[in-house]
C-alpha cells in the first residue's frame, strides 16, 4: 500500500543541497553535532479484533529538528498498519513541504518520511520539548488472540521500498538517536463488555449482545447492567446461540427492574450432578455469553442514542458484575455500549441486517435477499454497499473487500448512522 509519495525526490534533493548549507551553520552552532534525540513508539493492551489501535510516534528533542525519516516493521500476522496520519500531534496545523507514508502490508513494513523545511536558514521546525507526538500509526488487531500475546512494532533501518533508515536532520544535520520500539498486547484481564448496536424507533424484542473475554475458563457469572427507562423497557436476558448456550448452562435466573432501570442475570455453567466441568473456554476473542432483551419504546423525538452500563451493587442483596473462575469471584472490567435510535430513513451503510455491527452476517444477509432467500427488509438502501442505487453480487462483494482486504471505504452514511446524503430509489423505511 503506498500513500502521499508526490515529491519525494525532488525534496530530497534540496535536502542535499541543505545539508552543505547545515554544515556551515552547525560550525556557528556546535551544540547541534552533540545533540541527542530519542524517537518512541508507543505501546498499547487491547482486546482481539480492536479497530484503530493509535499508536503515537513520540520525539524528544534537544534541537530544533527540520526532517525526520522513520522506518520499521511490525508483526503483520497479529497486527495490521492501516493508516499513518498527523492528526492530533504537533504537526497537525503545520505548513510542511512533504508527509509521506507507505505502508507495505504483506512485508509488515513501513516507511515515514517528514520534511519541515528543507534549506537553510530552516524556518519551519519541530522546536526542542519532550515526548511530542509527531504522527499516530493506526493498527487494527486480528482475532483469536490468546491474553498475553504481543506483537512488537519496532524501528528497522533499511525497510520499505525503495529502503529508508532511522535519521532526524537539524539544521540539515543528522542526530544522534535513541530508538524505543513499541508493542501491541493482548489484555491478560477479563473484560466484560455491553456492545454497541443500531436498531429503529419502535423495535420490539432486540437483542442487545453481551461479550466476555476471559483469559481462564468461566464457571459461572452474573451480569448487572443499567438502562434508560424513557427509552428502553428491559424483557429478558437469553442465552439461545451464545457460548452459554451452545455449553449447556445448567442455571439461570434474570431480574428486571423497568421501575429503577435495571437488570440482573446470573449463571451457572454446572450447577447440578453429573458435574461435567462446563465452562466457557478462554479462547482469544471475545464471545457472546448473553443478550440483553428489550423494546425500544415509540415516541423518542429528539432522542439518538442511549448507554447501557454494567453497573455493580444493584438489586437485594446487592449483586455485582464477577466472573467465577476456579470456584472464586473475578471482577472483570467493564465496559458499557451505546444503542444508537435509527429515526425514519437512517441507517448505517452496508450493515445490512441493521444488527449495529459490519461483519461477514452483511454480505450472507445482502446476497440472501438479492437470490430471494431473504424477505425484503426494512431499509433497502443499508444493502446498497457501494451506493450505486442498485442491489446486486457487487454489494457482497464491496463490503468483503472492505472488511477483510482494506479496501475502499464503505460511502456515507457510515460508520455512523445517518440520512442518505445520494438519494435513489432504493427505500429505507426505518
């Protein structure tokens, strides 16, 4: 993958012609030649399957810097790089004369280049300081990664095509570097998370998911979460078609409190002889252990979105979100899930069966309908993948080569829910 190459050359030529015209500065400023810089990458503990995994490139200067080159590689069979951008760090609003980043997914490598100002007298620099963020590398993170695996990020002289090395020019001067590599992780904690969905005003019977990433096996849990009762009116919790299920969860009991907006499930994995010694695996991802039922009440003018949160110490006794893992109480964190209200004709693009997440269930869903396996659904115009204003294979196809290949970005509305800003045909009654 290669981004934002225009004009390397020529700029490195001027750095040529810059670095003779540093030399006879650096003579008047001797101070540049014993200068040290270190250039960090950043770490991160994250869950399987993460998108966007910000990684800051971090530079701590004693000079003031006019260029910097990075190269480095990374493990492209856990992680990916998706995008290098300047957003958000120190050269976000600065006039620069050339950003190039090329990313080569199959090698793990990529190359960074950063040109402030490429002659004397240099007017345009990174001025001294600490930790500044220079740029952010952005990597989403496979699946079935087991808790504890890591997969480093580190500075390679010599990577990239044509090959780079590590150098940050002051005054058209190289500097003495300090390189610091970084690393992705696999959280060792359990995390219980609430995920986010998209449903329209009015459903009835949603199925809010439930996920557990648990680095042990789970014998049991209990589940604590909170809603908002003037859009939300809590049914049931379900294990049909999640790991609980699919294991043979012995005991259940749920609690809704549509008065005070909560709801409590607990479970046991094996509760009653022959003890069989079910439990739910640790298996490197996230799984659903339980759905949330619930009806998204009418009448929400003005209401988007709303939060549901695990929230500990409700009910009588007050019961707690906790894992049991070898017969003991395990508090995971927790992590709470916005449900997005779908008004008349919003939807979220390419999410096809409108379950709030983009996932291979899309594709099935669309090419269901397309070869008249699937009944019409509701917002025609959610199928319309690549925004033609037509429903056909090349929908299927579009949102395959976005979600597994990183190709080109599913159009608007998306990723978050909105009106169709190319109206066609194509309805969405939702």
């Amino acid at each position: 993958m290669r981004r934002g190459t225009e004009g390397r050359f020529p700029v490195r030529c001027r750095l040529l012609a810059g670095l003779l015209l540093g030399a006879a500065f650096a003579i008047a400023n001797p101070a540049i030649l014993d200068a040290q810089t270190v250039l960090s990458l950043g770490t991160a503990s994250v869950l399987p399957d993460s998108a966007g995994v910000p990684i800051p490139l971090t530079m701590s200067n004693d000079v003031n810097v006019n260029a910097i080159d990075v190269a480095g590689e990374y493990d492209n069979s856990k992680i990916t790089l998706t995008e290098v951008t300047l957003d958000d760090g120190l050269l976000a609003n600065v006039d620069i004369e050339l950003f190039s980043a090329d990313i080569e997914v199959a090698q793990g490598e990529f190359t960074i280049q950063i040109v402030l100002d490429s002659a004397a007298p240099f007017q345009t620099i990174v001025g001294t300081g600490i930790e500044q963020v220079v740029a952010t590398l952005l990597f989403d993170v496979d699946n079935f990664l087991f808790p504890g695996t890591a997969a480093p990020i580190e500075f390679a002289d010599g990577s990239g095509n044509p090959a780079l090395d590590n150098q940050v020019l002051s005054s058209g001067l190289p500097q003495t570097l300090v390189l610091n590599d970084g690393m992705i992780s696999i959280t060792d904690e359990h995390v219980l998370t609430v995920a986010d969905a998209a449903v329209p005003v009015g459903t009835v019977g949603h199925l809010h998911a439930i996920k557990a990433f648990n680095s042990e096996d789970v014998q049991g849990f209990s589940i604590v979460i909170t809603y908002d009762t003037d859009v939300l009116e809590g049914v049931d919790f379900t294990t049909e078609d999640t790991i609980t299920g699919a294991t043979g969860a012995e005991y259940e009991h749920a609690t809704i409190n549509n008065d005070e907006g909560y709801g409590i499930f607990a479970v046991l994995l094996d509760a009653l002889p022959p003890f069989a010694a079910q439990v739910i695996p640790s298996s490197g991802t996230e799984l659903v252990v339980a759905y949330f039922v619930c009806n998204v009440l009418e009448d929400l003018e003005g209401v988007t979105s709303t939060e549901i949160v695990p929230t500990d110490g409700l009910g009588t006794p007050p019961i707690s979100n906790i894992f049991v893992i070898n017969a003991e109480s395990v508090t995971p964190i927790t992590l709470g899930g916005t449900l997005t209200i779908l008004g008349a004709g919003i939807f979220v693009r390419a999410d096809a069966n409108q379950d709030g997440n983009l996932d291979i269930s899309d594709p099935i869903f669309s090419l269901s309908f397309v070869f008249g396996m699937q009944a019409e659904p509701t917002c025609l115009s959610a199928l319309d993948s690549d925004d033609n204003g037509t429903l056909d294979l090349a929908d299927a196809i579009y949102t395959l080569n976005y979600v597994f290949l990183h190709g080109p970005v599913i159009p608007a509305p998306f990723p978050e829910p909105g009106l169709d800003p190319t109206p066609d045909l194509l309805p969405c009654a939702n």
